[in-house]
C-alpha cells in the first residue's frame, strides 16, 4: 500500500511547481479553469529546453527529417478523414436537468427513493389529458369545442384532488363528470345543453364550423401534451420529503418547454446502489452516447454548420494533410519523416493527476513515411526480420516496418535517457517501461503498437507511443480530399522490371490484398474496393505506392511532469545544535534544467569580486541560461539554485582575484548532486559547461 | 502608382514561399480554411530563429525580465475584465438570408432596383390579414369566428388577384365581400347568416363560447403572423426579372419560419450606389452591430453558458493574471517583466494580404511593469524627462512611464536592426518608421502608443505597438477577481517619510486623481470610486501601488513576412549564349536564415572530397542549422541555397585535400549576398559561422 506516500510526494511536486514557478494553475485568481496550467519562468525554461531538445534530435541532427508548424485551427474534413469527428468520444450519460455529463463507466453508485413520472402537462392542457380527450381513439373528431370546455374548468378551479394521471376510462363519463363537478364546485353554468351538444358533436351529428382552423390549433395542442410525454426520475436520499423530488422534477420539465407543469403518474422504487443517477443533482441519466472531445468553433463571419472548426485534438494530421507540399518542397524521398510540435486540445471529462491529463497540451509527434514492405521486397529482394531485442542500427534499405518501428522505439528511449530518464535508475527502480498493445488493442489498421511508459507518483503511465500505422492515414486522405497521396519511386519501378512473373504476380496479389483489406474496412463498397485495390496493385508494379508510416508522438507537459517527478529529491541536514532541515533538490539533467549555472561573488561588498562575477555573468549568458546571485550566505544561495535545479554553482572568491597566486583567474564551480567542489580556470568554465548541457 | 507591381511582388513572394516550402496554405488539400497558414520545413526554422531571438533578446540577456508560457483558454471572466468580451469588436453588417456578414465599413457600392416588402404571411394566416381581423382597432374582440371563416376561404380557393398589402379598408366590408367572393367563384355555401353572426359577434352581442381557449390559440395566430413583419429588400441588377427578387424574398421568409409566404407590401426604387446590400446576395444588410472577434468554444461536459470560453485573442492577459505568481516566485521586483510568446486568435472578417492578417497567428508580447510617476517622484526626488529622441540609455531610477516608453521602442528597433530591418536600408529606402498614435487615437487608460511600421509590399504597416497602459490592466484584474495585484515598495515607503507635508498632500492628491479618473471612466459609481481613490492614495503613503506598464507587442507571423519581403531579390544573369535567366536570392540576415550554411564536396564521387565534406557536416549540424548537398553542379547547389537564403556555402574541394598544400584543410566559404569567395582553415569555420550567426 504505497499510495499515500505517493499522493503526498505529489502534493510536494505540486507545491513545489507553484513556489519556485515551475507551474501555476491557469486563470488562479479566477479560481482557475479545470485542465489547464500554466509554465511559470523556471517552467517554460525547461519545457523550451525539452522542445528544443526533441527538435533538435529530430530534425536539425537527422538527415532524414523535416519541420513543419501547421495551425491549431484546421478544415474540418481533416477530422472526418481521420475519424476523430465520428469516433474521438467517451460513452457519456447526462443529466437531463442539469446538462452536466458522466463518463458512462464512472458513475458512483448511490442508494435511496427513485422518484418517477411518466410525463408533465401544462395547467393549459391538462384538462385535455384527464378528459381523455387526446386519446388516439378520437383522432379524427374535431376537437375544439372540447378544449374549450376544459379551458374553461381551469379557470373555474377544479380542485387539485381531481388530477392524476392519463386517464383511460370512458370519456364520456369524464366529461359529464367534470361539468357536474363544475357546477357543484364553482356554481358556474355549465349547461346541459352544452354537455349535451359536445356528446352530439362526439357521436358524429356535426358541428356547423368543423374546418382547417380545427386541425391546426388542434395539432398545436397535441404537440404542446407530446412534449411533455418524457418519463423523468429523480433519487432522493431517504428521509428527504417527496415535494423535494417534485420540485426539481417541475424545474425540468419548466426547461422542457411545460409552462406551469402538472406531473404525471408519480411512483416511486427503493433503490440499492444505482448507477443510473446523477451523483450532484440526483437525477436519472440520459442513455450513454458518445460526447466529441474535440472544442468546437465556428470560424468566419458566419455562426452555421459551414463555419464548423475543431481545435486540433492532435498534432498528427497536419503532417497527414501537408504530406505532398513537404515532399515536394523539401527534396527528401520515402523514407523520411515530418517532426511537428505545437499545442493540442481535448476537452477531457476528467482532467486529472496534476499536467498528466489536462485540456490544453503539447505534443511532440513524428510521422516517419516508409515504403511498403511489398515495395521494399521488390527493390532489396527481400525485407530484414528483426534480430532479437534492442536497437537495430543504422536504418538498411530492407527494413520493412517491423524494423523501422524497432528503430524508432529504441531511438525514442534513447532520447529519454539522454535527458535523464533511463529504463533503471541509479537506485535500480525500473522508470521507463515498454508496453507492447496486444493484438485486441491495436486500432484495426495497425500493425503494432509500444507505450513507452514512465513510474509517475500517481502510477506508470504513457510517456509517449510509437504506433505502426500501416498507410491508413495518407489513404485516408486521399479518399477524403481526392488528391492522390502517393509517390512515386525510380527504384521500386527499375526493380519491377526485373522481377520474373512469378514474383510479380505473388506480390502483386499481397499488395492488392493489403489494400482490399484496408478500403473494405473503411466501408467502401466491395465492387469498388476490388477495383480500386487493383489499379492500386497495377500502381505499385509502376513504381507507385501510398507511403506507411511510423508514429513516435510523445506529450510534451508530461514529460516534463515525468522531468519534475524524477527530479525531485529532499536532502535533510543536521546543523550543530542538532537541529534539522529538509529542503528540496530538484535534480534535473543538466541538458533540461531550467538554468544551468548560478554565479555567486563570495562578498556582495567586494567591488573586485563583484565585478570579476559580473563579467564572467555577462560573458557565460550569451551561450546559455545563467542566474547572477549575490543575495545572502553562499549556503542560502546554494540551496536556492539546488531547489530551481541549477546543475552547477561558481564562485568568484579572493583566490579568483589572486590571493593565492596560484588560483588566479580560477573559480570553484560546486555540483548540485553531490555538492562536490572543483577549481576551474575562468577561461575554460564556458567550454566546461557546454560540454554538459548540450 | 506602384500597384500593379507590389501586387505582382506579392505573387512572387506568395510562389516562392509555396515553391521552397516556407508557407503553404493551411488544409490546401481541402481547399484551404481561409486566414489560416502553415509554416514549412524552412518557415519553420525561420521562426523558430525569430522567436528564439526575441526570447533570448528579452530574457535571458536581461536581469529584469522572466517568461511565462500560459494556456491559450483561460477563465473567461479574464476577458471581461480586460474589456474584450464587450468591445473586442468590429462593426457588422449581416445579409438576412445567408447570414454572412461584412464589416459595416467595407460594403461594395451597388447599383439597380430595390424590390421591397412590408412582411409576409404563410397561407394560413393571410386572410385574417386580407380581411382586417387582426387590425389594433380589434384587439379587444374575441375573435375566432373571424379565423374560422377566414381559414375556410382559404381552403376554399379565393383567386389570387384578391391578395395585395395589408388592408386598412373598413374589417365589415371586406368580410362581406369575400363572403360574396366565396358564394359566386366556388359555390360553397357560406351562408349570409354566418356572416352575420360574426358581425353580431364583432358588434358586441356576444357569442356562447368566449372563453381562454379563444386567447390562447388567438394570441398563437397572432405570434405567427407578427413573425411575418418584417421589412425586407433585395436589390436587383438591371434587366433582372422581378420575380427573381420575388423568389429570394420568399426564401427568406421561408427560413424565417413563415410557411408558404406570400409578401406583402411589394414596392421597388432605382438605386446608384447604395452600400447597403450585400456584395453576393443583393439582399438589404442589417443595421451595423458589434460582432466579438473571439473565437468561442465550451469547456468541459456541459454545453451551457457557464462552460464558454474563448481562444486568447492576445498573449498579454495571461501576464497581467498571472503578475502576482510571477512577483511571488521569481525574485524579482519591480521595475521588470514578463516576456511570452504564443498563439492567439481572431475571427478577422477579412482575413488578408497573405500571412499578415490571418485567424491563427503567433505573438510576441512583454508587459513591462513599472513604478507609478508619484512613486518615482517620491524615490528619487523626481521624474527625468525625456531629453529629445534616440535611445535614452540604460535605466535609471528617477524613469517615469515617459522615458521607460522611449526605452522600449528603441530597445525594439534595435531589435529589428538586429535581424536586417533597419530604419533605412542599404539602398536609401526607409523600412522602418514610428508612428506615434494622437491623443485622439489612443484608448483612455493609455498614455502613449507607438506604432513601429515596416514598409510590406502592399504598404505601410504595424509590425509591432508599444503602448504605455498606465495602470488599467492590473486594476481591472484586481476590480473583476478581488484578488490584490498591488506591490509594496520598501524604498517608497522609507521615502515618504522623508517628505515634507506639503509634498505629501501634493503627491497624494496627484495619485488621487489619477485613480478616481480610472475608476469614474471604468464605471465605478462616483462616490465608491472617490472612497477607492481616497484609499489608493493612503496606500501609497504606505508604499502601495498597482504598477503601470509599458507593452511591446509583437506579431511573429508579419514579422517573418516582413524579413521574408525584405529578403527577397532577383539576380538576373546572361550566359555566353546571350541568354538569361532571373533567379531569387534570399537574403536573410544569418541571425535569422533557416539554414545557416550550405557544404558541398566539390565532386560526389571522389570519396576522399565527400568524407571530409560529411565529416565537416557532422560537426557543424551539432551547432547550427547546416545543409549536405552533393547533387549536380556547384552553381546550381549555390543557387538552391541562395533560394533558401543560406548566407554561407562551404566546398571541400582537391586542396582541401592537400593538392595545394598550402590550402591543406581549407575550404572556400561563399557569400551568399554578393557571391565573394574567401579560404578559411577548417578549424576556424565553427567560430567563424558562430561569430555571424549569434
């Protein structure tokens, strides 16, 4: 049982986050937003410092990579083409009072009186009803003078002991009934007459001005009573008085549309842990239906279903749309990739543990485009197994998509261990994990799927994934928006020809399968599928084929979180009169730490030393992000930079300025980890330095 | 007129931009989503280099300004405070029928005829119109009999000669006349003692069946038939059929929820030049209103009012509300800032002129955070006034709003210098000007506002403002959330102990004002706002106040369009044949280039030339954007390269091999901009790039 420590661990991170300026809640002197935070000065400091890592492995120290930065705001066929506007959703069930929603799967049980009802009137209908007067059975009559009869018992008060529910029974009795009532009751006139010229009008001897305006003001009302016709139940703890139920079953059928409601058919039920009701307002939820993460807008001077716009839910399908432009733009061949990073929003039910999930993030995503294995086989004569564990090497030119995903998850771990976060620590506790997706978890258009994971506080969960996406999403588009997707490829073409038939047809067919698979899964119709698959077959033996693609996306906010987690180290010093203090040592790789050096003049007074630390200051500033601090003991300065992360600490002291000749121009850089101390000539402190955080 | 050419300039721009991979059109493979652009592999590490300049520009050389990177949805109520939700606005005018709107100031002069209409009326209700029933005159009266027969003369087919404008002729009259109509064009009996019992009803003498019924379903036709009126027009060109203004204006009623309309009140006028109908429609635009420019989205499970949110329409918010946790953890005081680059969003009406005014775009702002004047006067005595224009040096303490103002707009000319926009270039032309906006441009809290324009090719335009803002943004984020946003300041504090009583009363009453007039101009009831002021004013003598603040803000996006306009020329050149070819050299300052140096073995296949060139490759990419290239002839790599606007191209050719020993490991560094060649030791070529590129 160690979740109590490590809800505690997280409360220090997130303390910690907020004192040092790590990250703040968003929009806090509002009372905050849910999902969404804010990078104080340390915090954007080591996410730039992340972002610019990722970019730089990626694109800037790769041959075979480019950038692009697409917008958040895209057209929104890109979301049908890539399934996110019918299929990106939580089963959600929601209160139909207060509009609020549950995930379908996360209800709370509760216990108590379920109040229900079959429906409401407005008082203005409901005599209509209790005459049975809308009974199917009398559809075709012509209705209105019997509205207006029962218009009229409303005004006149009918005590309220007369309503109940729909009334079955036989309307004629009814209604002679309620002109008794009437008379009694109210001592209004109520005519026989009247009566009985309603009975004659009901049992077909006519009504002189039966017509057009009937029906409609009929149809109104119908309409009007149907709209009322919704069961609603409301669960009351015991104890609590039924009229509580009743009030908040009025207040929905108000919202509903009923003026001046009138319930219908009240029962109740015990109920025993329910998951059918709202755990705040109390009210029976709504079917589960799948809810849209994606924030929706309307883009345009126009608020219609034209102006539709999602913010992007991913970062991924820019890459997608902007495919051919890059291509065609940038002089790179298949395989080669395009690195994006930028903001991605979904409106989670449930933001939760800290910047792990929250509404508005940051990916970090790679789409690397490779040839299909069909194409590799016809140009390397054959595509490379996979040897065993551990990373592959150097990419060959007959790696099919097994290897080249094996490359990327060993290259994306790589990155992860060169910013501090290796699959064991020094301590020997596992901090990264690969979780390969079982067969049944895959999307149906994947070949392979690895989580990389990390041991957060709050448990091990995905850092980033690495998906094998076949070619789904290029194929995709090129369905959607009609613009052919694929390349074309001297060499495939040149190997073709050399192939004897055999071969061709054997590949031929695979390919022409693959395809077939994937546009029958898409929904295309079977004739069409056939057909499209064999010019896409015939393609291929042309040199033409719709690239694959690799997927390492990582999420920027909790990598940094993972950052912070792993950082976080207490140090707990005794001082002489026994007294002890704990403080707080952020150790973060010194490649990410927010800042990378302090400089300290031993003496704030010592104008020599002042200024020696000032120039050294002003000269290691251009090259990285320095902290000048002259404010109170060295100790205290220390444990300051120790707490923001700062790798390493120079002092300027007398021997800098040659007290001991022997130290001239030297200075005592001192390391956070340990609080080792060594002496290093000034003018080798910059070279130093960029030796350990590049 | 330099029209024509600036458009054509901008073609070319908009070409290359595409061609080489700077900006594509966002979506393009849908059709694009207009005001939205993606940056590609160069664009991208263009802005990268900006934004990376401008962050190290503004924080990490300077002691006294921090980052903050902040979600782009924030608690709405920030937008209410900072008055975007009210008048973040242009005027619009709205086309009825298709909704588009245009901005009220930008209506295309049209002429032809009018087609205009009163109103319309669905089938079903006309004839109440056509025969008065619904004339004020009647209100009062029950009446519907006179409905009942009305909707029988429609059923009963009244020729449609008889149908026209609303009529005003005497209601008994009409009656009898289509009673009249009725009896002799269809032969249906309406009896003349329905006639008259409907005048008898009219008249007074009562009918058996008055009663709410008759209300309510009369209060519904009268709902249905007010809908109606509603004066339309629609403008037809000349030689146009009337019917065609006919069928748009049934269009229109029809979507107005009028059933089967028929107009009412048709009359036409011949119009020069109006503005007052849309450009695409024809149809009459409705009355200028405000329409907000901010995108609007819900946040979390409801879609309710009390979800909205909207996408940050600046950067600078986020900074005001998150001034105290910034103050808090970062040991700063003030005067200092807070940097932050990001997206913002705006749904402009009339995305345009390429990149620079565009839905989606990135901004650059600091808000720098200063002492009020009267907290200065106490401090130092005084406030400096500016002494004439130019830089005014490095901050002093006795600056008021006035000098930091001028600080700020030429430390941000300097800026622009730095990256190769200059006030005036190497030709004489003037690309940089302030403009100094008028007391009467200027919002009420400012003081001051500098424009910084750069001449684009479409014309003069804002690139970047520096607005002094007083105090008005940490007031209103202190008046909406309740939350304190005041500082306190030991050194004014000491300092106004100092003060005589006659200084105390004068500063005092100074500040005084200037708070009252915040808060009587910001609405707050005169004699709370004097309660307030009078409470500020003793704060102060505490050595409290609500800093003011001095707002660079910047646009990433035009400024990248600026670099990229000012970077591009043509080099025409004729060959020996006399034939010439005009090709595009980009010439990007090195700070900002994408790619910062372009290397080329001189031959790809001596591999001793094409080692040493990757060798030299693999060292430099560690440190700066650089570019391997080996296809085809040395020119045209050079050529690739000055399209790119790659300042410096290195070849390794047979005397860096030693062929010449005295040019043993040299390489030729080619200038981009003027195609001079000089030989550099290859151990120097790091520190010589570095040296240009920093």
């Amino acid at each position: 049982m160690s979740e109590p420590k490590e809800n505690v661990l997280m409360e220090k991170i997130v303390s910690l986050c907020k004192r040092r300026g790590f990250v703040y809640q968003s929009s806090e002197i509002y009372g905050g937003i849910q999902g969404f935070w804010d990078y104080g000065p340390l915090g954007a400091e080591l996410k730039r410092n992340v972002k610019e890592l990722w970019w730089s492995t990626m694109t800037r120290l790769r041959d075979d990579v480019v950038g692009l930065e697409a917008t958040i705001i895209m057209a929104p066929q890109i979301w049908r083409a890539s399934g996110h506007v019918d299929t990106f959703a939580d089963m959600m069930r929601e209160c139909p009072l207060t509009k609020r929603r549950v995930r379908a799967d996360q209800v709370e049980p509760q216990s108590g009186i379920a109040f229900r009802y079959t429906g409401a009137v407005s008082k203005s209908h409901y005599l209509l009803l209790e005459a049975g007067l809308l009974d199917e059975r009398f559809a075709g009559l012509p209705p209105f003078q019997s509205e207006h009869y029962a218009e009229s018992f409303l005004t006149s008060g009918i005590p309220e002991k007369l309503f109940g529910g729909i009334s079955t029974a036989d309307t004629t009795a009814l209604i002679h009934k309620y002109c008794q009532q009437l008379q009694s009751d109210s001592g209004k006139k109520a005519s026989d007459t009247n009566v009985t010229s309603y009975l004659d009008l009901r049992s077909g001897k006519g009504w002189p001005w039966d017509g057009p305006a009937f029906e409609y003001y009929w149809s109104v009302a119908v309409e009007a009573i149907l709209k009322g016709a919704v069961p609603f139940s409301v669960l009351l703890s015991s104890g609590k008085p039924p009229e509580s139920a009743r009030k908040v079953a009025r207040e929905f059928f108000e919202k509903h549309g009923i003026k001046d409601p009138i319930l219908i058919g009240e029962s109740t039920e015990k109920l025993e842990n329910s998951v059918d009701f709202h755990p705040e307002s109390g009210v029976r939820l709504s079917e589960a239906r799948p809810f849209n993460l994606m924030f929706k807008t309307y883009v345009g001077p126009v608020e219609s279903e034209d102006g539709i716009a999602y913010l992007r839910p991913e970062t991924a399908q820019a890459i997608f749309a902007q495919f051919k432009n890059v291509l065609e733009t940038s002089r790179q061949k298949v395989p080669f990739g395009i690195a994006q990073t930028g903001k991605a929003f979904r409106n989670e039910v449930t933001p939760r543990n800290f910047t792990f999930r929250s509404r508005e993030f940051e990916q970090m995503e790679l789409e690397f485009f490779i040839k299909p294995d069909e194409a590799v086989e016809v140009i390397a004569g054959s595509v490379a197994t996979p040897k065993g564990a551990g990373h592959p090497g150097e990419p060959e030119a007959n790696w099919g998509w097994q290897l080249w995903h094996q490359y990327w998850v060993e290259e994306r771990i790589k990155f992860y261990e060169g910013i501090g976060l290796p699959r064991v620590n020094d301590k020997g506790e596992k901090l990264l994990e690969e979780y390969w997706q079982k067969p049944e978890e895959l999307a149906h258009y994947a070949r392979a799927c690895v989580d990389i994971l990390f041991k957060f506080p709050f448990g091990t969960q995905e850092l980033e994934g690495i998906a094998a996406r076949s070619d789904f999403d290029l194929s995709q588009h090129e369905r959607f928006s009609g613009k052919s997707m694929g390349v074309f490829d001297e060499e495939l073409r040149t190997a073709w020809t050399k192939l004897d038939d055999a071969k061709k047809k054997d590949v031929s067919e695979r390919y022409y399968q693959a395809r077939l698979k994937y546009l029958t899964k898409v929904g295309v119709e079977q004739a069409k599928a056939e057909k499209d698959a064999k010019e896409d077959a015939e393609g291929l033996a042309k040199g033409q084929y719709i690239p694959h693609v690799i997927e390492p996306s990582a999420g920027v906010d909790r990598l940094i979180l993972a950052l912070v987690a792993n950082a976080y180290s207490e140090l707990t010093s005794t001082d002489d009169k026994g007294k002890s203090e704990t403080r707080v040592v952020m150790k973060f790789h010194p490649r990410v730490a927010p800042i990378k050096v302090g400089i300290f003049p031993l003496l704030k007074n010592k104008p020599e030393i002042v200024a020696k630390a000032k120039e050294i200051f002003a000269s290691l500033r251009t090259q990285m992000m320095a902290f000048y601090d002259d404010g109170g003991a060295i100790g205290r300065r220390y444990a300051r930079q120790d707490e923001a992360g700062t790798p390493y600490c120079v002092t300027v002291d007398f021997d800098t300025l040659g007290e001991n000749p022997e130290l001239l121009n030297t200075v005592t850089i001192r390391h956070r980890d340990d609080g080792r101390q060594e002496r290093l000539p000034i003018a080798e402190l910059a070279g130093w330095l960029q030796a350990r955080i590049r």
